[in-house]
C-alpha cells in the first residue's frame, strides 16, 4: 500500500488543479469587483479594463493580437465554434473539411454533426505514433476544401503533431488552418505566427486555471460564423456576459504557465521518462503508446498485455493513485479508445491501456510509488487472468 494518505494525482490531461496564485487573483471578481464589463458606471469600466488587459496577457502567450483573442466557455466550446463557424461562413465556396481520425471528441462530433448538415470529411489517418503525415494533408485537399483541423498535441497518447508544416501546407492552399491546442497551450511552445495557424483552441483547466473557461484565437480576416447568438459581447462575436473571474483565472494561469514553462516541464519530463522506463522495465509484456519522442511532457500511456485497463484503474484508486484509462470523456464507455485503434493497436490491447498524466505538483517520490503500485496492480491481474501464458515464478520472457 501507498505510505501516505494523500492520493497521488496522475491525470492532468483530464484537469488540473488551479494553482494559489489563480484562486488569489480571481477572488476579488467573485466577490466585491462584480461588475458588468459592457454596463457604464466606473466600477464596470474597471471589469472592462480587466478584461481587456487579460486578453493582451493571453495574445501575447500565443504571439497574436489582443483583438484576435475571444473568450468561450471552454475548449469544447471553441472547437466547436471553429469547426461549424468556418464550415457555414464558407459554404459558398465548398463543403470539404480535413481532419485527423485521432481528434478529441469535440471536434470529431462537431464535424459529425456538419457531415449530417451536406459536409463531406476526409479523416487522415496516423501511423503507430499517433503522428499525421504533412504530405497526407497535402494530398487530402480538393478544390472543394475549406478547413483543415490537426490538434496540436494528442490528450490519450500525448504525441505532438507536425503541426507547423499543416499550417503552411493550409496556407500555401489559401485554406483555413485550425488546431486543438488545449493540451498543448502552457506546456509546449505554441506560437500563432510561427506555426501559420489561423485559429486554435485553448482551455485554461488544461494550465493551472478553472474548469469551464477558454479561448478561441481567430487571425485576423478570418471569415467566420458566429456559433452564440445574444447579446454584443467580444465585438459581436461571442455573445454572453463574460466570466470575469474566469478570464482573469485563464489569463493569471497561462502567464504563470508561459514563464515557468521551460523550468517546469523539464522537471515534468524528467519524472515522465522516469515513469516510462521503470514501468516498461518493471512490467512485461508492456508497450508504450504515443511518439518516443514528439511526445508532451507529461504523459505516459502504456499498454499492459493480459489485464483490463478499467481494473487496473480500480485497483489503483484503492492505492490512492488517479489515473486514466483514455480521455475523460469517453472513460466508464466499454469501447477501446479510438485514438489506440487509430494507431493499429489491436481491440484487446487497447483495453489494456493505462494513461497517466504528470503535472505540477508531482514528485519523484509520486513516480516511484506510481511505478510500484502498477507493477503489483498488473501481477495482481494478470494472476488471475485465464488469459496470461505465464503462471509464473517470475520468470517472464
Ligand atoms: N480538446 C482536447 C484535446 C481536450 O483534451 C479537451 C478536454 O479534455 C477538450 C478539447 C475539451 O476541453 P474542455 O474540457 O475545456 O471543454
């Protein structure tokens, strides 16, 4: 059993949580600093600066312009307001989307949803990675395309997609290029300019910040249908009053996040490696899932032969230990995720998959009682598994 009674967090990429700093700065705007940022009195003129002023914060992380930023709900409310936003303002012109078969669901079922509405979609596939091909995308595009969707960095397997050389292949092309960078924003460099993206989806539950609060980077120019009728708010384009807390919560977290990046993920990534190798030297038959390398810095997803990764989850909530299975959305569903298939994982392995995410606040000492609980979880498992060749005295092969 784990020594200590408090539970060990491993999965950031579901949520994580928000950092003293953040609750400190929101608290005044939950409380005596309520005003509405769009009524006129002074105090409300002081919401409106706040705002304001958090919304260069956020431009400036991502190298783009205050007015390109646009507060939403969440990343699933910006990915859904990118997809359907460029697919309806562009209809006249065509009816064609590429994306990648390996996306969150927040895009998948939005472009569900436009298939159902005359939409056709081209999903592309990954190799065993989880990585696109640049030249995949290039071919995929007809005279009919008018968006092209690649997440920047993977929410199951973690790995990072080429994602500067779709933007230019969007560009040369004159098509719009969207990316999910909810999981990659805070943790890896993400640069608007560089990687010639044209809009790209943030989540500040992601970083440090609160649950329920995003943003949608739109360049400038960008043609784009509003996906919130209302009232004026964000220039007409996002209609709701605004979370005034939460916009300060996102843009406090993301600036903390940006500075501390480089220092911080590397410890991150030093405690992923560390967890990597002692669970692919610890446990046999396990596999990693996701790229080696292009991978970020805090996840690990490995595949154990022989067990279910629902059981193992359970036998690790009794140690104390938060894990994953897949992607939040989609645990406590009995279908294999469709990110492990994409990569050719097959069903049964892909059940057996274990996704834990490190974050801030994780130790070595976290890693190690981690490797050691799952090690003991799966020989648990496997033991009574009519599946595994191995009735052991511990000579696995
Ligand atoms: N996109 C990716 C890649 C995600 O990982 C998530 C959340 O897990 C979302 C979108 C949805 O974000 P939110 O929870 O803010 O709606």
């Amino acid at each position: 059993m784990t020594s200590n009674t408090r539970p060990i967090y491993m999965d950031h990429a579901a949520t994580t949580p928000m950092r003293d700093e953040v609750v400190e700065a929101m608290h005044p705007y939950l409380h005596d600093q309520f005003a509405n940022p769009s009524s006129i009195y002074r105090i409300a003129c002081e919401s409106r600066k706040v705002v304001e002023s958090a919304r260069e914060t956020v431009a400036h992380a991502l190298g783009a312009q205050a007015d390109e930023i646009y507060f939403t709900s969440g990343g699933t409310e910006s990915d859904n307001w990118a997809l359907k936003g460029i697919a309806f303002a562009n209809q006249k012109k065509g009816n064609h989307i590429i994306t990648s078969a390996i996306e969150h669901h927040a895009v998948l079922h939005s472009v569900e949803y436009l298939k159902k509405q005359g939409f056709s979609v081209t999903y592309l596939p990954v190799d065993a990675t989880g990585l696109v091909d640049p030249q995949a995308v290039l071919n995929a595009i007809t005279d009919k395309t008018t968006l092209i969707s690649v997440m920047t960095a993977n929410n199951e397997i973690g790995t990072i997609e080429p994602i500067s050389k779709i933007g230019l292949i969007a560009r040369d092309n004159g098509i719009p290029f969207h990316t999910d960078a909810v999981q990659a924003v805070g943790h890896i460099p993400v640069s608007v300019k560089k990687d010639s993206i044209d809009l790209l989806s943030l989540s500040a539950h992601k970083f440090n910040g609160p649950k329920g609060m995003g943003a949608l980077y739109i360049r400038k120019g960008t043609a784009i249908d509003n996906l919130l009728h209302g009232g004026s708010q964000e220039k007409k384009h996002r209609a709701g009053t605004e979370n005034l807390a939460g916009i300060v919560g996102l843009a406090t977290a993301l600036d903390i996040a940006v500075r501390s990046k480089e220092s911080e993920s590397q410890q991150i990534l030093k405690l992923r490696d560390r967890l990597i190798t002692g669970l692919l030297s610890e446990v046999p038959y396990s596999r990693l899932n996701g790229h080696p390398t292009m991978r970020l810095p805090g996840n690990v997803n490995i595949s154990f032969e022989f067990v279910e990764g629902e059981s193992i989850l359970l036998l690790l909530d009794g140690e104390k230990i938060c894990a994953s299975t897949g992607s939040a959305c989609t645990s406590g569903s009995l279908e294999p995720s469709h990110v492990l298939l994409a990569t050719g994982l097959a069903h049964e392995i892909a059940h057996g998959s274990l996704r834990l995410t490190l974050g801030y606040g994780n130790t070595e000492e976290d890693v190690d009682t981690a490797i050691e609980a799952v090690t003991r979880v799966v020989k648990k498992l496997r033991a009574i598994s009519p599946l595994y060749p191995v009735k052991e005295n511990n000579n696995h092969v």
